[in-house]
C-alpha cells in the first residue's frame, strides 16, 4: 500500500490506479474502481461515450478507446496543423495521439507521455495495430518532460494535469517544451466558486485524487498559473458540469455546497511569439 502521506505516495496510488486500468482495457473488461465509499464499476467504452465522433475511432482498435479515460477532445479543439509536433501529456492508451497523429499527417509527429508501464505498453500495442508510424510513446512524467527547450508546436492532455501535486512544476515544463507561439490546449477537471466552501474532507481524499476530483483547481486559480508560467491568452471553455463525480472517475458523487461547479473545461493558452 501507497504512503498517501507525501506527494510520491499520492502519485504511486494513480499509478497503481491506471495500471489496473489499463490491464481491464487490455483485456476489454470493465474498469474496477479502486475509489472508496459506494463505488461501482463503470464499463470503459461508455467513458469515451459524448467525446468522440464515431467517424474518429472507427478505425482505431478497441482497446485505446476502451482505455480513454479523459474529460473531454483535446484533439478536436486544438486545431493541430499539417506538420505540426504534438506531445500528450498523461497519454494512457494512445486514443489522443493516435488522433494527433492523424491530424498533423506524415509530416508532423506525435508524442505520448506516460508514467506507467502498462499504459505505455498498451498504448505501443494500440499504434502497432493502427499501423501509424509519426508516432512515439516516451516514459516519464508530466513534471519533467523528457523533451528539450522549444521542441513542440502543441501540448494537449485528457484529464490528466489535474491528478499532479505539482501543478506549477507541469505548467512551467509545459511553457518550457513549446516553441515561442505554441500553443497549450488540453482538457481538465475545474471547479468553479468559492472553494473555501468545498469540504476539507473532500480536498484531503487521496483517493479523490486519482478520480480527477480532489486535485482539481478552481478556474480562475489555474489561469492565474497558467499566466505566472509565461503564457498569454489564458482561457477556459466550459465542455461539461457534473451534478457528481466525472463518469471516469467511478466514484460516487462529491458533495458540493451550492454555488461550488464541478467542471470539465477546454483550456486554452499560447506562449508568447517573441
């Protein structure tokens, strides 16, 4: 069992977390559900269910999208480019670079990240059987992007930035590995409201954590960082409100005050051109 107590236990715990994920994918079962309380398994091609056209995955194989446990399209929304170099951050099953790929064309590449080795294993498996090759899977973590200065045209993520206990340290490896003009559009889980009112108890839950709920920022508060990270035009459209838990956390429904959201949103954000 995970200390829970340090940011590096919390951290063990997702990667225990996914890996169970990905091996149910893998296997093409239903997730099972590691959150406390009253949790029920919820089957994994009913996550990516709303988030992507059928004409998207129709020719990707079942176990990425079985492994898509994301809040939203990054891939959709990020208007990629012929040529274009994208990396993913948190990359699980591939279904997001898969798509990049697609969309930058044999002239562009793209990366996934992941810290998991049975992520990166099934997400190599799902690109095998897709036959695209301007792809590649790097191991490592959101934290410390294995990737050098100016090396990316865009960073997307699917529900991903929020489960790090270091959010800033992502923010300014993602600030750092884009080229001047890059542009930061990913997919995540906010809050919106007065936070001071969500419940200690929730904020504290290190399972919440890996259900994309108790590491969430409220919105105002990530674009304050986005902007202290260096980039400009910071902004977040709202894709989702959840009346509980997101669909892929399996989790029961958090308890929120009333005038406290809990959101997926788009955010968006450039790093200067200068």
């Amino acid at each position: 069992m995970s200390d829970t107590t340090t940011d590096e236990g919390v951290r063990e715990l997702i990667r225990e977390h996914y890996a169970e994920r990905a091996v149910a994918a893998g296997q093409a079962q239903p997730c099972s559900c590691g959150c406390g309380g009253a949790a029920t398994a919820v089957p994994q091609d009913e996550m990516a269910r709303g988030l992507y056209a059928i004409d998207e995955t129709t020719d990707l194989p079942a176990e990425a999208v079985l492994a898509s446990l994301g809040c939203g399209n990054p891939t959709a929304l990020a208007d990629l480019r012929p040529g274009e170099v994208v990396l993913d951050l948190g990359s699980g099953g591939g279904i997001d670079v898969l798509l990049s790929a697609r969309r930058v064309g044999p002239a562009g590449k793209a990366y996934g990240l992941d810290m998991t080795d049975e992520m990166l294993a099934l997400a190599r498996e799902n690109q095998r059987k897709a036959g695209v090759g301007n792809v590649e899977f790097l191991k490592g973590e959101i934290e410390s992007l294995p990737l050098p200065d100016a090396s990316v045209d865009v960073i997307i993520s699917n529900c991903v930035i929020n489960l790090s206990t270091d959010k800033d340290r992502v923010l300014a490896e993602a600030f750092r590995v884009l080229r001047p003009g890059g542009r930061f559009a990913v997919s995540d889980i906010l809050f919106q409201g007065d936070m001071s009112r969500v419940p200690r108890s929730l904020l504290d839950d290190v399972e919440a954590w890996s259900g994309c709920i108790a590491g969430a920022l409220e919105e105002r508060d990530y674009l304050t960082r986005l902007r202290k990270a260096g980039f400009v035009d910071a902004g977040v459209e709202v894709t989702n409100v959840y009346e509980g838990a997101p669909e892929n956390s399996c989790c029961g429904a958090p308890a929120l005050p009333d005038g406290v959201s809990l959101i997926s949103g788009f955010v968006r954000a450039s790093k200067p051109k200068g």
